[in-house]
C-alpha cells in the first residue's frame, strides 16, 4: 500500500510511516523485533495486543502500541488480519514528538493513555483516526498530529557528541574508538548514550547491526554475505544473535514473514518491529 512521502519537516523524527491492511489467513502471532527506533502503532480495527515473547503475563491490549527501545523479541497477536498505521519514531524524534528522551520508555510496553510522558494531543490521535474515512486523510491526522508536536518542543536534540556517537556505532565503530573521538571516557559515554536512548553502547551497536542485517535479508541476499557485510564474524555468529534478538534463526524468521506478505515495505514495519 502507497503512502504520501513523510514530510520534510519530520524527516529528521519519523523514519516510516506506514499504513497496513494485511490478512494473514488465520489467528497467530508475529515476533516483534529490535530496532533503533521507537514504535508506534495506531490499529484501525481492533486492539492492538502486545507481549514480550515468552512472557504472556506482559500482554498488553490497546489503540495504540508504544514501545521503547529493547533487545528482545515482542509477541504481536492477531485474529488472522492487522489494519492500522506504524511509525518509527528516532531517538531524536522522542525528544521532538514526545517531549522526553527516548531513555524514558526504554524497555516498555505501553499506550498513548497509560505512558505518562505522552502529551495529550497525542493521546486524541487513536480517536481522531477512527472518526476519519480513508488512508490519505488518516495519514494527514498523522503528519498534522506530528508537525504540531516537534513545532512545539522545537528542535529538541540529543547532546551533539551524544548524536555523533549514536551515528558512530550504528556504522560499526568500537566503543573505545567513539568515546576518543568525541572526547568522553568509555564510561562517561556509556552513561550519556544510556541516558538518552536506555541502552548501553553495545546493546545500540548490536541491535544497529542486526537491523542492517534484517533489511538486506528482505532483499533475499544470502545469509553468508548478509553475515559479512554486516560485520558478524560469520554465518553462525549472525544466527546466534539472531536467537538471542529475535528468537529464532534468520531462516526460521523468513520462512515465517514471507509466505503471507509478498511487498517487502508492508512486511518490514508493520509486521516486524513492535
């Protein structure tokens, strides 16, 4: 399904932006993975209900799914069909569009209604949606929402070094090369990244190098040259990451996502990420 592109005013908090209507042909459950981004989901027909895989005690029903930055697979359910609209929120998009670093829900899985860090224009948006027909002025509630709130907050970004060090080890560089170059000590960097995303330095570099890999595996590569253009050490060193991240091999997730959604965009966002 086409979107409008993201306007240039939230090119720099939205990353994607993305209706879905999908029908997978039966109730199931879909991983929800890692990612460098915050998720939000805003469903159209149902609530959306979210757990951390292995964990049904951590369920959680609502119109909308925010959910932080984390290094373990989600559990999405369904009834056999999903409709709604995904966004991938960047760490800078947090401080813009919900006024907090994105450290504030690091971990979490919540909604628009209990996350106390949301602003209450945000809140109205699950309402807004299901008052409003069609997928073009859905999306238009959206990005007008969005403009608003980093209109707003201005341009809240993260310290300028914290920024470069994030950029830094998303392209693979060492901890200890990246704190040099910004001028921290190893643990003063570990603090400020920490503070400002909820992860650790490694955990962003990790989950930075297992999404690199996730999209050149859509792309149908194999998974050896997946493994070293994406930095692992090898094939069995990208399947290992892939269990402890995922929760399943990269093969186990592909025979998984495929066989019911053929256009790679739909797949990527709206089925992948939570």
């Amino acid at each position: 399904m086409s979107a409008p592109p993201i306007p240039a005013a939230l090119g720099r908090y939205v990353v994607a932006r993305i209706p879905y209507d999908v029908d997978f042909g039966a109730p199931g459950v879909h991983r929800g993975l890692p990612s460098t981004t915050l998720t939000l989901v805003l469903p159209l027909d149902e609530p959306l209900r979210v757990s951390w895989a292995g964990a049904p005690g951590s369920l959680h029903a609502g119109w909308s799914s925010l959910s932080g930055l984390h290094t373990a697979p989600a559990a999405i359910h369904h009834d056999g069909g999903q409709r709604g609209i995904q966004l991938a929120l960047t760490v800078p998009g947090a401080r813009a569009l919900l006024g907090r670093p994105a450290a504030a829900l690091s971990g979490s899985l919540t909604d628009l209604d209990e996350a106390d860090v949301v602003p209450s224009v945000l809140r109205a948006l699950p309402e807004q949606l299901h008052q409003t027909d069609g997928w073009d002025a859905r999306i238009a509630v959206v990005d007008r929402t969005l403009a608003s709130l980093a209109a707003r907050h201005g341009d809240a970004a993260p310290r300028a070094e914290v920024g470069r060090a994030l950029g830094r080890l998303t392209r693979g560089a060492r901890v200890a090369d990246v704190a040099d170059e910004v001028g921290y000590s190893r643990r003063r960097l570990t603090s400020l990244v920490r503070a400002e995303c909820g992860l650790a330095p490694k955990d962003w570099q990790r989950i930075a190098r297992f999404e690199a890999s996730r999209r050149l595996m859509v792309g149908r590569r194999p998974l050896a040259e997946v493994a070293a253009r994406c930095g692992y050490s090898d094939q069995p060193h990208l399947s290992r990451e892939w269990v402890a991240l995922a929760g399943c091999t990269p093969t186990t997730w592909l025979r998984e996502e495929f066989p019911f959604v053929q256009d790679a965009d739909a797949a990527d966002p709206a089925s992948s990420t939570a």
